[in-house]
C-alpha cells in the first residue's frame, strides 16, 4: 500500500526540480547558448551600424568628386607652387624672378643692385621640395620695399626668410642717395624660398604651406644700435 504523499512533500519536490532546472540552465543552457547568442546580436549590429555609415560616405562620392576637381581647377588657376618640376630649373626661375623684380623696382639699377645670389642646398627631407637662393641686394629704402612687396606679393608663392637690414651712411656709387642725404643705402640680405609642386600621382593636393608671419626688422647702422 503506496504511502499518501503530504502536501509539503509536494512543494519541496517541486522546489528541488526548479532548482535543478536553474542549475542546469546555469551551467548548461546559457554559457553555452545564451552568452554567444547575444554576442551575435552585437556583433550583428555593430556590423549593420558601420555598413549604414559606409553607405552615407559611397553616397557622398560624387560630391567629394565634384569639389576635389573643382579645387584642382583652382589651384591651377591661382598657382602657389614653383612650376618647375627640378631644384635646378626651380633655382634658375626664383633668380630670374629676382631679377626681374629688381629691375623693375630699379630700372638700370640706378639705386637697387644685387650684390650676392647663390643657392643653398637644403639639408633634411621635408614634406615639400623646397628650393633657396641666398640673396644680398644694396637698395634705397623705396626700392627695397617694392622689391620685398613684389616678392611676397607675386605668383608663384615665395616666402622671404632670415631677413637682415644694415643701413649705411654711404650708399653705392650711381644711386639716387648721396652722401649724407636723407635717404641712406639699405645693406639687405635674405633668403628667398620657394616649394616645388608635390607629386600628387592623382591625388589630392596638399596645401602650400603657410610661411611665419611677419616681424618687425631691426635697422642697424654701421655704427650699431643707436648710432645717428
């Protein structure tokens, strides 16, 4: 004869089956099911996530087209760079410029004249060819500002670098100044920088660089600072 079974002997049985249930969902259903399902789902996401970010920038290519070209034209319109392709060409350009500009700030270099233009190697890579002609000029005050103004000013880009000033009390013979004139002689020398156009390959065009912005210039006499 089956023993009647008590109403909280049924409540425990019930108990313990849910408790193993527990344990082996604990154990066995989700380490094994549930924790790589739900790392699919992020994974999935994240995937649906970057190809809706990969769609809008394939969706802007044609406008990204469109303004690369239209920079392309004008740059060339507005050259910055050297249009020589070599240092060497690049260098015989920037001293014929120099010599234009001179004898356009000083025809028959009546008060403007080159006394030293030379190249100077450059040492070091950098991310633009650059190309430098040491220069020393003997000008009066206006002809020296316009041939500065014309240099920095022009097309292509040039950049006046390592600027020195040394007023002198005689100017050179033939000038427009005289001896103990107002207009004193300008004893000028400075480096005179330009940068080769980048190898783009089809590229983008990397801007030129921007050069450091002006500073005043200490003017010295032969005597020194102070000197009348």
């Amino acid at each position: 004869m089956m023993t009647p079974v008590s109403e909280r002997e049924r409540w425990l049985a019930l108990g313990f089956a849910l408790l193993a249930l527990l344990l082996a969902y604990g154990l066995l259903v989700h380490p094994w099911w549930t924790v790589p399902m739900r790392e699919t789902d992020a994974r999935i996401a994240q995937l649906q996530e970057r190809d809706q970010r990969l769609r809008a920038q394939l969706a802007q290519a044609p406008y990204v087209r469109q303004r690369l070209e239209q920079a392309r034209r004008e740059l060339a319109t507005r050259p910055g760079f050297l249009p020589e392709p070599t240092v060497e060409l690049a260098t015989a350009g920037l001293v014929q410029r120099l010599e234009t500009v001179v004898a356009q700030a000083s025809p028959g270099h009546r008060s403007c004249a080159i006394s030293n233009r030379s190249p100077m190697p450059e040492a070091g890579r950098e991310a633009f060819a650059r190309v430098t002609v040491q220069v020393r000029l003997r000008c009066g005050t206006p002809e020296m500002a316009a041939v500065l103004h014309s240099l920095e000013g022009g097309s292509p880009r040039l950049f006046v670098e390592n600027l020195n000033v040394l007023a002198q009390r005689f100017f050179f013979p033939g000038g427009a100044a005289e001896a103990g004139g107002s207009d004193a002689g300008l004893d000028v020398s400075f480096d005179l920088v330009g940068y080769l156009r980048p190898a783009t390959g089809g590229g983008t065009v990397s801007p030129l660089p921007v050069g450091p912005a002006p500073m005043p210039v200490p003017v010295m006499t032969e005597g020194g600072p102070g000197a009348p």
